[in-house]
C-alpha cells in the first residue's frame, strides 16, 4: 500500500441495473495475498467469469428477449469496456487470491475482436505454485469454425457451447434470428478437430418449448466424447419474464433420460462442481444436469463475476456490482490504484460476501434489482 490518501467513490449510477456502489476505495488496509481468501460463509474464491462483451448476436428467448434487447436498447459504448490490459491485470490479481479457473462469456464473448489475444494473455498467468490457470469459454457457437483454431493456438483448453436443442425449427425459434442448428453442430466438430475436445454443450430446458429434445440430444452426442449438460431454465435478470412453471426441474429431466439409457451416478471431480453427473453403463459418454433452481449449491459457490464495464459481482443474482474500473483508471478525485491497492480491494470485497440467493430464493427475493445475464455472463 502506498502512503497517499484515496478518497471514497461517489456511488455511480448504473441504469440498467439500478445503483452500483463502490464498496472498495482502494484503501483498504493492505496484508499481501496469501493465495486463499474466505468469505463470510468459508468460501475461498476460486473462479472467475469475464465477460467481454455485452452484445450477442443470438436473441436466446429465455436471456435477451428481442421485446428488450431490440434497436433501442443502449448496450456498453467501446471506452466504457475493460481493455485486454485491464482485464489481465485483475485477473492475475485475482489469481493471487486463489483463482485457479478462468472463464471467457459474454454475451457472446467471439463477437469481441481480437479475443484470441486476450486468451493469450491470460495463458501466461501461473497461480502461486507455478500451474497455469485453466482459461474456459463459452459461446453460442455461431462462430466457432472460424475461431477455434486460432482460440486453441492461443491457449485456450476447454470450451462450452451452447445449444438448445437438435430440431432446427425448434433451435432458430429460441435463439430468435434464425440461426440454423448445423452451423453450431459444425463449430463443434471443428473445436473438437482443434483440440477442443471434449466439448461440454449446455442446454437450457423450458417447459413446453424443448424439453421433447432432451433424448435426442443426450442420443445424438453419446459416443462423441461431449458432455451434454441440461440446465434449469432460472430467474436471472428480468426481461425474461421467468415463471416457476417454465423449469422442467433436473430430477424429471434424469428420470426421462433413465427409461431411455441405463445410466450411473458419477462422483463429483471436484467440491464446488455445480454439474451433477450421470455415465452411460456401457461406457457411451456422460451427461449432466445442472439443478440451479431446484437444488441451490450456494454453500459451494466460489465464483466471482466480472463484468464487460469492471463491476465486480458475487453472485448471478445480484443488483449490485463493485466498481473496480474507477480503481483501474483513476477519476477526478482519485489516481489510479496500484496493484497492491487493488489486492487490498479485491480481498476486502471478497471476505465481506455472504450472497446466497438460490438458498433463499422465494418472495424474500422476488423485490431485488437483478443484473441481466447477457451484462454478467452466464
Ligand atoms: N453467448 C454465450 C452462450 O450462449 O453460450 C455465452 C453467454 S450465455 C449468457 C452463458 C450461458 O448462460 C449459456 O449457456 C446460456 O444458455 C445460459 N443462460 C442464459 N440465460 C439463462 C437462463 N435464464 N437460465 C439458464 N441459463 C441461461
Ligand atoms: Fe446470446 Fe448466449 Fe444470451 Fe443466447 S444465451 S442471447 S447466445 S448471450
Ligand atoms: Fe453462487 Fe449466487 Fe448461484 Fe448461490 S445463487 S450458487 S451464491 S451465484
């Protein structure tokens, strides 16, 4: 920490999420990263989402409804975006304090140019003991042939695509833009030929508009490799309009999928995983359910997300995000952080965080201002 004295951010008013205040001021007091840092609920801080970019060029029903996400909507202006730079300096600052998984989103993170050098960049982060960080991505695949080789040749070693299901009316109908199911299909196989493999494909399931493609999905990739993973349809954000009545919970998702396969429970890879697994008998493959709705995992969760613009958020479910940009660059009553001050930041904001929102999830919450998921990346 260095003698000068920071004085404390004005809140900032963050329109599309109601207020975001700065709950660091860069003075706090400085004790150097240990490589381990707890929250109020003993949870160390593990991973870190990034999203670089706001825009997507999906207009996925159940995240950007084009009723909100249309002409009029003001997305992130370039200079109100973290650079490569930025994003690399916070991100080896979060790896001090223990990160050792980092995560590329968006929106959707291929629309940010140049994203291979970013993934570069962060290639070359080592955690304490010297290992490299595992840098992931995930992306709606519109893109991915293009970009896989160059994305692989850059560092990066594990992808997600998302995909919503294998029907092509069903597919264009969610994604909202017509996007044919065989161009994702085809960015899968080149990702895979890239070195990519195996490839995890997520799949939101919502009631009465795919979840008849749950067998057809788990069919079609068994025996590739890829993990499919169907996820419950959540309540983040607001402009989706979630209903209760929408998720088809993940418990009657492994019961279809048990009269179609004969299929056994996988132990966890890791604590905190968030996927429960499932492995075909014969050895096929594996798949996954993700239970957010129906089966909070708060007591594990030791992710912290980034978003395009610098907040800082410790939960999906949150309304509000710390200013880490005005820390980055400095403003008119303060310089700019140093790196100790910003450690000092990071660790403070972390070990005051007790958020736990799918655990009380239910009218106590319904009132919250959420972030959009688009903003805060999935
Ligand atoms: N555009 C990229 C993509 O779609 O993969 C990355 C960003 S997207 C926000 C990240 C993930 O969030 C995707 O797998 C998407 O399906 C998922 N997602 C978005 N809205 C969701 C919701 N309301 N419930 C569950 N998952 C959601
Ligand atoms: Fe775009 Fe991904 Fe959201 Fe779909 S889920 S609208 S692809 S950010
Ligand atoms: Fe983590 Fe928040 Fe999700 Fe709970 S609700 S698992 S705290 S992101």
């Amino acid at each position: 920490m260095t003698g000068r004295a920071f004085i404390p951010l004005i809140p900032l008013l963050n329109t599309r999420v109601a207020s975001s205040r700065a709950y660091a001021t860069g003075n706090e007091p400085h004790t150097p990263p240990t490589g381990h840092v707890a929250d109020k609920l003993g949870r160390p801080l593990r991973d870190l989402r990034i999203s670089v970019t706001d825009r997507c060029n999906f207009r996925c029903t159940y995240c950007m409804p084009k009723e909100v996400f249309d002409s009029g909507y003001r997305f992130l202006r370039h200079a109100d975006l973290l650079s490569f730079e930025e994003i690399a300096r916070l991100a080896r600052i979060f790896v001090s304090h223990g990160v050792e998984k980092i995560r590329l989103t968006g929106g959707e993170p291929l629309l940010r140019k140049d994203l291979h050098k970013l993934i570069a960049m962060l290639a070359s982060v080592k955690t304490r003991d010297g290992t490299d960080v595992d840098i992931a991505l995930t992306t709606n695949g519109s893109v991915l042939a293009r970009k896989a080789q160059q994305l692989a040749e850059a560092g990066l070693k594990r992808i997600t695509v998302s995909l919503d299901g294998l029907d092509d009316a069903i597919f264009r109908r969610m994604n909202d833009v017509d996007f044919p199911v065989r161009d994702v299909l085809n960015g899968i196989d080149v990702a895979a030929a890239a070195g990519l493999a195996p490839i995890k494909i997520n799949m939101v399931v919502k009631r009465g508009v795919n979840e008849h493609e749950v067998v057809a999905m788990a069919r079609h990739f068994r025996g590739t490799g890829h993990i499919v993973r169907f996820i419950e349809y959540m309540d983040v954000g607001t402009s989706n309009r979630w209903r209760m009545d929408e998720v088809v919970p993940s418990a009657e998702i492994v019961q279809l999928l048990a009269h179609h396969f004969d299929l056994d429970p996988v132990e966890p890879n890791y604590s905190g995983e968030v996927a429960e697994r499932w492995r075909h008998r014969d050895g096929s493959g594996e798949i996954g359910v993700i239970s957010s709705v129906s089966h909070a995992f708060c007591r594990a969760c030791t992710r912290a997300r980034l978003s395009t613009e610098g907040k800082l958020y410790l939960c999906l479910f949150a309304g509000l995000g710390h200013d880490l940009r005005t820390l980055l660059r400095g403003s008119e009553l303060q310089p700019a952080a140093t790196d100790s001050q910003l450690e000092a930041a990071i660790g403070h904001i972390w070990r005051a965080r007790d958020d736990r929102y799918s655990e009380l999830r239910g009218p106590l919450t319904a009132p919250m201002p959420k972030v959009e998921m688009s903003y805060i990346g999935g």
